[in-house]
C-alpha cells in the first residue's frame, strides 16, 4: 500500500485540481504506473505503508494505522482517493481464487468506507480497476452501451467486484483491456514476456491462436488517464470508463512489432488447443473524452527499450 499528498499546483488538463491524497492498494504494473504518474504529475510525496495481504489481522491493524496517516497528512485537502489496482487473479481463475480476490477486494471497500466516515468534508472516491477483458471475453465490436456478459469465473468476479462499489457514495470504474508495459518485480504479460524472451534467445510459448484478435493498451496512457481523475474525479457519484486502444491487433501482429523492436526473431512455441483463444474487440465510440491511447508500434518500442535497460543495469549491478 502507498500513501500520496500532492499540492494544489495543478496540471492545465485537470480543471479544478486541488490538493490530494492517495491510498493506493496495488503494486503490480498499474498501481506502480499510477503512482509514479502522480508523482510526476504534482511533485506527489510517495511512502510505502505496510499491508500484509496474507495475514487478516495485521491487514486490520495495519489498514486502521493507514486511515489514521491518510487523514494526519490530508490537513484541508478536499479529495481523497482510494484506489483498487490489487489482485492476482487471471483469465484461468478459478471460482475459489477469485472468492479469495473479493474477500480482500471488500477489506479495501470497509476501509474506504471507514476512510469516509471520519473524513469530515473531504471527498472520498474508490477507483476500481477492472478488467474489459473478463467482462467481454467474445465479445466483438462492444461498443459505449453494451453490458457484461462473462463467461468463466474471472470475468464473473469481476463484475460481482464492480457491483459491490455502490456501497460507497462515490466511485470510478475503469475497465482496462489487455494492459501491456514492464515493471520490474511485477507480473509479466505477452509483451514484456516476449520481448525478454527475444532478447535472450529463449523459446517462448503462445496460449492463444495467433489469428486470435485482442486490443492492447499501454500501461502509461491508462495511468495517466487514472491519475488525473483521482486527482479531480468530477461532481458525479459513478462513473465507469473503458480504457482500450480501440484497435484489435492479432498476436501474430504483436509478434511481428516485436521483432522489428529488438531486431531478431522470435523462437515460438504455440499451443493448437489453447483454452484463451476467444476474439475481444471494442468500438471507439466507446472511448471516453480526454483518453489517448498510444500507436502500439511506438509502445511496444517504448517497452522494449525499459526491458532492455532493465537487464543492461541489471548486469552492471552484478559485475
């Protein structure tokens, strides 16, 4: 968990931006983008608060210490956002693994809820990072108006997650499709994965047809588009975004940008029954105002070149 206080000093693109603060829960690739996005932002103040996910006591302890800070540093602030960019569930989730998910996942909405409870005339709003992906999974061309339809446990914990958000006076929703970038520690999707994979030499194994057609969004244009509605998240009580390229690529297409990133190709393995090989693809008339996304050529060279640099300093270390 990361407790952010920025000043009021805002961005031109953020109408009304005043002083904020931020408990993020998360540190995979999204929280770790949208916290160094804030701080590069505002000038933010990130510190690192504890918060055993394993352990339920300590997590209780530990979250009551975290209102306490949240509220000791936010003064007069008028925002305060809580952000949910947590969890470790993915498209073979189980049933299980995605109860266990949304037992943490209402942890984090009772603190946020306690959060607004002491928060006197502070604004408290929960972003919640969803997933397009589980709640679209074969869908083609979803466009602005199209409701859910999952279809395994992944996508249905997902939205059972959405759905418990109204307990909360405020809220913003924000479903991201296939979310690609590099950080280090985090999880790996295809095309750091691959990258790496490219620049060592190492096989690397497809689960999905390669004519298999899904939209890949790059991890700086969802954080910034995140970061600057938690820091002036607008008058509504709900809103939900899609956050996609609105460009479906086949992975066959993700190879070939990748080659041409890193110069050499790739050694491939692919799976002829995978059991993720559904289309998913969205209308950009779905896109909500103020998002850029950025060409995936250009992101994808944008990766290449932090994995890269990433294992040069790497190496350096361990010479």
């Amino acid at each position: 968990m990361r407790l952010l206080r920025w000043p009021g000093a805002g961005a031109p693109d953020v109408a009304g931006q005043g002083p904020g603060v931020a408990l993020v829960f998360g540190a995979g690739l999204i929280g770790q983008a949208v916290c160094a996005e804030l701080v590069r932002a505002t000038g933010a103040e990130d510190t690192a608060l504890p918060y055993d996910w394993a352990e339920s006591g300590a997590r209780m302890r530990q979250g009551r210490a975290a209102i306490d800070q949240a509220l000791a540093v936010a003064g007069p602030v008028r925002e305060i956002a809580v952000l949910w960019a947590a969890g470790k569930s993915g498209f073979t989730s189980d049933a299980t693994e995605m109860a266990e998910e949304a037992a943490r996942h209402e942890e984090v909405l009772a603190l946020a809820r306690a959060l607004q409870a002491r928060a006197g005339p502070a604004r408290i709003t929960l972003h919640h990072v969803s997933s397009a992906g589980g709640l679209f999974e074969g869908c083609r061309a979803v466009g602005p108006d199209d409701a859910p339809k999952p279809l395994r446990p992944y996508g249905l914990g997902k939205l059972a997650q959405e759905r418990g958000l109204p307990s909360l006076p405020r809220h913003r929703i924000y479903r991201a499709t296939s979310v690609y970038g590099y950080a280090p520690g985090g999880r790996a999707g295809l095309v750091p994965t691959l990258i790496s994979n490219a620049l060592t030499g190492t096989p690397s194994h497809i689960e999905g047809a390669l004519t298999t057609l899904r939209d890949y969004v790059l991890v700086d244009d969802v954080a910034r588009f995140i970061a600057a509605r938690m820091r002036a998240p607008g008058q509504g009580a709900a809103a939900t975004y899609l956050l996609a390229q609105f460009r479906p690529a086949s992975i066959f297409e993700i190879v070939r940008m990748i080659e041409q990133a890193v110069g050499r190709p790739l050694d491939l393995r692919v799976d002829h029954r995978p059991a993720n090989a559904r289309h998913i693809s969205f209308l950009p008339a779905a896109a909500p105002a103020g998002w850029r996304a950025t060409d995936l050529t250009v992101g994808i060279a944008r990766v290449q070149a932090r994995v890269r640099a990433h294992r040069i300093a790497g190496g350096a270390r361990a010479a």
